[in-house]
C-alpha cells in the first residue's frame, strides 16, 4: 500500500490546484477533479461530476453497498492556498520520510488516503454505501461541500483535514464582518470644520481591542480555548489635505460553541457607538459579510468511537480528542445533520512554504478509513 498512497500522492501534488478565489488567475480544482474521476475510473468506483459554479468542480466516488446498512461519507478538499516563496511548490520532494509541497499535507495526503481506502473496499461485502466527496474550494467559501450537501447526506461522515492522527472533535467558527464610520470632509488646515473618519476608526480598534481583551478573561473552553476579536483590513481617507470623511474596518471574530454572527456584530457595533460618541456628525454601521458555525461533537458519538477503535488498532495507542483552531467542512456536515469527526494525517508547514506530510501516517491513514467504513457499512 505505501507505494499505492506514496504514488498517487504524488501525482496529485504535481497538478497546480490553488485556489483561484485566494490567488487571482490561479488554475482552481478542474485539473485535480479529473484526475480523481479517472483514478477511479480504472478502478471502476463510480464517480459523479458537480460543477455548479463553472470551473470549481467536485467529485464523489461511491462504493454502493449491498443495502440496509450504514452510509459512510470521507470528505477530503482538492484546493490549495497560494505558492508564494516555493521555489518548486508543485515538484514533491522526499526526505526522511516526509513528502514535501503545496497540498502534501492540506490536503492532498486525504485525498489519497480516501482513494486507496476506497479501492480496498470493494468487494468487500458491505451493506451500506461509502462516499468519498473531493470537494472544491474549501479554502475560501466550501462551495464544494455546499454543493455536495445539495444532493448526498450520509449516517455519518469523517473529514481527513491533517490532525496528526488523533481526534479533532471540535472547531472555532469565524464571522467576518464590514465596519463604516462616515465623518465630514475638510480642508486639514481646519480640521475643526470636519469630523475625522479615520481618527474615529482608532478609537473604535482601540475598543476593539478592549472587548477581545474581555473574551480572553472569559471561561475558556475546554478544547477550544477562547473566541477572538480583530481588526485585520482598513481603507480611509481620500487624498492629502482632505478631513477623511469615510472609513473602512474589515474585522474577524473567532467564534465558539455558543456564539454566532449576532454575538459578534453586538461587539462591533459596541465599539463603534463608543467611537463615534459625542460627535453627531460622525456616524457608524456594521454588517456581517461572512459566517461559518463552530463545530463541535460529543465524545461518545458513535463514529468518534469507531475513529478511535480504529486508530489505537492501528497505531497502538489511544488517540487524543483536540479541538482545531481553525474552521473546516466539518461544520457544514454537522449542520447538515451527518454526525462528523476529524480524522487526518500528520504534518506541518500548512499554508506555508516548508509544507510537509508523514508518509507513514498516510498509510495508516488509509487503514484506519477502511477499517472504520467495514465497521460502519457492515
């Protein structure tokens, strides 16, 4: 098998998959797609097309079980962030052990994992089906996940993001959201015939601040730590020697369990009434542009359970239960009523330029999703 996964690893990392909504005129999912469809062509999986938005297309392979049983869905994304500051992102490299390239551990390792699981389970007798869902566009807005929840559910599902195989049974949400403070123009020799937008939007950061301050002192949770609160993007002002009547504060808060876009957009709006305050020719709004829920299972879940037999099976321990940081497609499962965990390999570098997957854990990878589907499906 580790030849199997090695190889097929490989070639997935060799096609150019960035994300063209994070990098522009970047080459997207459709090469990546193919590849997958007829990966498991030859192997005859069945496999359907989605492509909704042209030229972000997703792929699910299916091995149909024989009926009544369980349905299992693996989700594994085809996308990847940019390649700035890789000589050769696209070109794997190994070295002891480790694969290194865009995509080797985010998440191209699953992928294959998924694939070479999938391969196995053929024939294998099962009573209920096993999706593997390559979905598109996970790094920016999940159009691919979306689009798979359109047509497929399932009894239960793993997503195969990296997690060092262990058990990531929970992860932050975030809510970004637009801040507008308008002012009054004036010429800056007299900045008192005016009302500074920019100047405002500093006191609304410094609120800002003040408030993640206070959810830093709140209950942490248990694996989640704390919610945050940030100003990440700013644009004011017109010109020199112009009062700034309008400025702009794109802000991003780390949700968890609990907490939604109406928490966070409270917050924002807090700071800025502060900001504003006093001065009635400044006035403040705030919308929420984006939102993804946290995610978050229970312990004794029945697919986290059978993750977990199949995990000390295999590597002969016990597998820790962690929470991510970072949000996932897992959510998206969840709120769509598919009981999810996070199983993936181990690596490092994601998102940087020293990205890199273990190789064993790969395999193991691919044994642990096999086995937990001829439990699952029997």
């Amino acid at each position: 098998m580790t030849t199997e996964v090695v190889s097929l690893l490989r070639s997935l990392v060799a096609i150019d998959s960035v994300n063209p909504s994070l990098s522009e005129g970047a080459a997207g999912e459709t090469l990546a797609a193919h590849a997958v469809r007829a990966w498991c062509e030859a192997r005859g999986i069945e496999t359907t097309w989605l492509e909704a938005t042209p030229g972000r297309p997703s792929v699910v392979a299916r091995v149909p079980g024989s009926g009544g049983g369980r349905s299992l869905m693996l989700n594994a994304h085809l996308d990847t962030v940019g390649v700035a500051g890789m000589a050769s992102p696209f070109e794997p490299r190994s070295d002891g052990g480790r694969l290194y390239g865009r995509g080797t551990m985010d998440m191209k390792a699953s992928v294959a994992a998924c694939l070479v699981a999938l391969e196995r389970l053929q024939g294998a007798g099962l009573a209920g089906d096993v999706l593997f869902t390559a979905v598109a566009d996970e790094e920016h807005a999940s159009l691919g996940t979306l689009e798979v929840l359109g047509h497929y559910g399932a009894d239960a599902a793993i997503v195969t993001e990296p997690s060092g195989l262990d058990l990531h049974v929970a992860h932050r949400g975030f809510v970004v959201l637009e801040a507008t403070i308008h002012g009054l123009a004036s010429h800056t020799s007299q900045p008192h015939r005016g009302a500074n937008a920019v100047a405002a939007m500093g006191r609304a950061l410094v609120a800002l601040e003040e408030i993640d301050d206070g959810l830093r002192r709140a209950r942490a949770h248990p694996r989640l730590g704390h919610g945050s609160l940030q100003g990440v993007l700013i644009e004011g002002g017109r010109e020199l020697f112009t009062t700034p009547d309008r400025c702009v504060l794109q802000v991003e808060r780390r949700t968890l369990p609990g907490e939604d876009g109406r928490t966070a957009l409270a917050d924002v709006e807090t700071a800025l009434a502060a900001a504003v305050a006093g001065d009635d020719r400044l006035s403040a709004t705030a919308h929420v542009t984006v939102e993804r829920a946290p995610f978050e299972v229970a312990d004794d879940a029945p697919i986290v359970l059978a993750a977990e037999r199949a995990l000390r099976a295999r590597t002969g321990r016990a597998p820790s239960r962690l929470g991510a940081p970072y949000w996932m497609d897992a959510a998206l499962l969840a709120a769509a009523g598919i009981p999810t965990v996070v199983v993936g390999p181990l690596g490092g570098g994601i998102h940087a330029a020293d990205e890199w997957v273990d190789v064993g854990s790969v395999e193991t990878l691919a044994l642990v999703l096999d086995d937990v589907a001829r439990a699952w499906c029997a």
